[in-house]
C-alpha cells in the first residue's frame, strides 16, 4: 500500500472516528462542567448589613431561608444536568428543559424562603424578620440567575465541538490532499483526457429549476400562504433537501468546465469571474430584502454593523449568526459558495492527480455523518451552523468535484441504468417527497442524514446520467428543449430574489395567494435574467456587465 493511499485511508478514518471521539470526550467534560457549576452556585452569601459585615450565613434571620432556597436550587441543578443530556423535545433544547426547571422550582421554592425569613428570629440572630424577607429574595435571585448561566454555558461549547469536529475532517482531507499531489505531481497520474465535450452538461439546467421552484414553495408556505391543501403542504415541506444538490452541482459542473487541464490556466480570470457570478445577485437581493423591511435604514444599519463581520462582504454563512440576519434569507447559499470556490483551485489539483478518486468520494460521502453523529449522541446540535455554515457543506461541493473525475468511467455503467437511471431515480424521488411526511422543521438526526448520506446518492445518479444523454424517457433531447434550458436560466434569479419579492408582495397585498406570490417571483426572475441578456447584447458593454450576462445569460 503506496503513502498516497494511506493519507486517503487515514483521512477518512479522521472524518469519521475523530468525530465520535471528541463527541464523547466532551460530552463527559460538559456534564461534569453542568453539574459542577449548579454545586458551586449554591454556596449562599447573605447580603451584607450594618449588624453583619461579612454576610456569614446564619447570622441572621435568612439563614433558614437560604438554606431552603440552596437546597432546593442544588437538587434543580441536579435535575437539571441531567434533563440537559438528553435529546431536545419537539421545538426545545436540552439545556433549554434544564434551564426551565431550575427557574420553575426556584421560583416555587422563593416564597417558602420570603415566609422562613420572616418568621421571628432565633435567639442569637440580629436581623428583623422584614429586612429578612428581603435579604432572601436578593439571595433566590441571584441563585437563580447563576443556575441559569452555568446551564445556558453549554449551547457555546457544543457549538465550538460541531466547529472543531468538521474542521478536523476538512483539514485531514484537504492537507493530505496537498501533501499527496506535491509529492506526486499533477501530470502524470492521469493520462489520456476524457472528451468532456461530448456530455450534455446544459441537459441539467431543468433539474436545477426544479429544486429552486421546490424551494420556493416551501419558504412560501412557511411565509404564511397557506390556502393550499394538506396535500401539497406536505410535498413542500421537501424543499428544503434540494440545497445539497445546488453544492454537489457547483463542484461537478466546476470540475467538468476545466476539460481535464492539468491546472487551472488563469486562477485571477476564475476568481474573478466567479466574484461577478455571485456577488451581484447577492447584492440585488439585500438591496430588495432592504427595501422590504418595515424599517429599511435602521435594518440596513443593523445588517452593516453588527455581528463579526460587516454586512454585504459575501461572509454572511461564515460567522454567527451564519446568516439568519440578513436581509435576504437565501443569501447564505451564496455566501457559503463562495468560500468553495476560494479552495476549488487546489481541489481540482488534487481530484484530478488522484490515483483513486473513488476512494475520495466514499471519503466526502463519510463526511456527511459526521453530524449526525453528534446529534444521536448528543441530543440536539446548532442548527444554523449544521445548516448553513461551509464547514458543515463542504464535502458536498468536494464530492460533486469526484463525480466530475469519475463522470467517463459511468459510461460503461450497464445499459439499464443508463437507460433508465435517472427517470427511474426521479420517481422514486418526487413519489417519495408526496407519500412521506417531511421531518420537523427543528434538526434532528434524521434531518442531518437526509441532507446528505440518505439523498445524496439518490441526487448523484441524476447528475452523473444526465450529462451522458442515454435515458429512454428524459432524454438529452427532451431536456435540453429551449422552454426547459429557459427555466434554468432564470433558476439562479427565482431562488436568490424569492425571498424579498415575498416580502414586497406581503406588504403591498396584505394576504396575497400563493400563486399570486409565485407568479410575481417568476416574472421578477425573468425580467433580471432579460436584463441580464440585454446587457450582453448591448455594444461598448463594461467588462463587469460582460460577466455578468455571460454568467446569467441564457
């Protein structure tokens, strides 16, 4: 067994046992961590008085009453560090059971202390019953909020395990990629170039409609334009899987773009053109989204100066809140593209040196449980992060960028999935989106298995047998008809634009109808991917203008 082949094997073990490693690891520090604050919050300090310098406890009349509320306060905590592992009920957290029952049983033990404190002093005290009962609120509450605060303490670490577990397979996979094609070179492993111009790469526009139009109707329904039936509620409630194709696609069809080249030619011309194919469809939708909020400058204030990173710098998905602010939802997908297309260069290197990119793709698909297997242990995880954050999405772009390398070898896959593999795969796909209740909108295991290792290879076969054209019923022909390849390139502009023509039509209608709202955002994609198209054909153009038509042009 060559190095080469051990860094791929040892960066696959790395995805996925480093993963389980640090998951139980930390989850043991977390519990004693929960349970060790709770006991050391409940040393009870009386506030201090004239007739007591030091706030000793038992020196006055709150003795009896802090004692009432630290006991009850360490038997919550208790309770508490345990409610706090188990898995999250339907719409709550964890810690957000622990931290209820802290305040719940504390709140219930309050009144027993203000009546202990009350009472009349023992022989010995020196405080008054009524500067008492005061005393002891001040000591509940601040028992409380500490309670509270070691609880809450844990949603911050969790969130630090999901970065470092992810980043861990991304470095693995990524630094012995570098090492391998550096040590190897990127010439000879390769040999005789495939013919990629022979794929029908434009027969997968249609398919790129469908799963922004499926999206669409999801963010509608949830948006409050519910005069549909049950029925269709359901099928949309699918929508939102879809977004692991956009990021598989991205990389195929990156990959595929290079013809087998060695290397990228012009890595300023890819950057640059990659820039004007993202960033101006971002900007039009928060200028949109901006305009449809209720108070455009305060929010556009809000958006540019708050959080890690100034608003409108293509980084929204990169630190929190991973984009849950910005003024057009769907933003953070292009946002989190855009740092793929920062390592596709070294990427496309490796991919293409390797000597077994099928080993690569098993090891991106592994990736994708990474996860879920902190959710199944843990209970719950961040789901903006798990969601929208590259280091949570990478393997999906790296494993669409195999599945360009190994695109030729599918031609000799047998007759009958070439044949029928993808119209069969659609069925099965869309039936299954119709018959099955979608999960909860809250992620869960299954939620995180889905968007990914479960549809992943479902998504695959549509993209690996589309671009060779040998399917009985959607055929090269079919898809690649100019109504179809219309859609598809107004699909970029319905998904990035959807959100705040929402929005827009929200506020000018009150109510409107779904398919009132839907037809609006089809036209408002039209007419920006029409735009786009006049601008191409228009003399003396700009180069910035060039770009973007030959990006979003028909």
């Amino acid at each position: 067994m060559n190095l080469t082949l051990k860094c791929y094997i040892f960066a696959g073990l790395a995805s996925v046992s480093i993963p389980a490693a640090e998951e139980v690891c930390a989850g043991w520090s977390l519990l004693q961590l929960a349970g060790g604050n709770a006991r050391s919050s409940v040393v009870v300090r009386t506030p201090t008085s004239a007739a007591n310098p030091e706030g000793r406890p038992g020196s006055n009349g709150t003795d009896a009453a802090g004692t009432h509320v630290a006991n009850a306060v360490l038997a919550t905590a208790s309770a508490a560090s345990s409610e706090g592992s188990k898995g999250p009920r339907s719409g709550s957290t964890g810690t957000d059971a622990a931290v209820a029952q802290v305040a719940n049983v504390a709140n219930a033990a309050a009144p027993a202390a203000s009546s202990e404190a009350s009472k009349e002093p023992r022989p010995g005290s020196n405080a008054a019953g009524p500067r008492a009962s005061a005393d002891a609120a001040s000591a509940a509450s601040w028992l409380v909020t500490s309670a509270c605060e070691s609880i809450s303490c844990v949603n911050t670490t969790s969130l630090q395990l999901e970065v470092r577990v992810t980043f861990i397979a991304f470095l693995s996979m990524h630094g012995f990629g570098y090492f391998a094609t550096s040590s190897q070179g990127a010439v000879a492993t390769v040999g005789n170039q495939p013919d990629y111009d022979a794929m029908h790469m434009s027969a997968l526009e249609p398919f790129r409609f469908l799963g922004v139009l499926h999206i669409v109707l999801q963010n509608n329904l949830i948006s409050g334009l519910h005069d549909v039936g049950l029925y269709w509620t359901s099928f949309a409630g699918w929508g939102k899987y879809w977004i692991q194709l956009f990021f598989v696609l991205s990389g195929f069809v990156l990959y595929v773009s290079q013809k087998g080249n060695v290397d990228i030619a012009d890595k300023k011309t890819f950057f640059r053109r990659r820039f004007y194919s993202t960033y101006p469809g971002y900007l039009v939708g928060c200028l949109l989204g901006l305009l449809a909020a209720q108070h455009p400058f305060q929010t556009a204030w809000e958006y540019a100066s708050v959080g890690y990173v100034p608003g409108l710098l293509l980084m929204d998905s990169w630190f929190p809140p991973f984009g849950t602010t910005s003024p057009d939802g769907p933003g953070w997908l292009l946002c989190t593209m855009a740092a793929f297309y920062f390592f596709f260069p070294s990427w496309y290197r490796f991919v293409r040196a390797s000597q077994v990119p099928k080993l690569l793709a098993c090891i991106a698909f592994s990736c994708g449980f990474s996860l879920p297997l902190i959710c199944a242990i843990r209970g719950d995880v961040d789901a903006d992060f798990a969601w929208r954050h590259p280091l949570a999405n990478w393997h999906k772009f790296f494993f669409g960028v195999c599945l360009g390398r190994l695109l030729p070898e599918f031609k000799k896959a047998p007759a009958f999935l070439q044949k029928f593999g993808v119209s069969l795969t659609l069925s099965v796909v869309l039936l299954a989106f119709t018959v099955v209740q979608p999960p909860p909108l809250q992620m869960q295991v299954w939620d995180l298995l889905l968007d990914g290792p479960v549809l992943l290879p479902l998504l695959s076969i549509i993209l690996i047998f589309v671009p060779i054209g040998e399917d009985v019923i959607l055929s090269s022909r079919v898809l690649q008809s100019e109504t179809l390849l219309w859609l598809g390139s107004i699909s970029a502009q319905l998904y990035i634009l959807h959100a705040p023509v929402q929005q827009i039509m929200n506020r000018i209608f009150q109510s409107p109808s779904l398919k009132i709202t839907l037809a609006a955002q089809l036209v408002v994609a039209a007419a920006v991917s029409s735009v786009f198209k006049y601008m191409s054909l228009t003399k003396g153009r700009s180069r910035v203008l060039e770009w973007i038509a030959e990006t979003y042009g028909p």
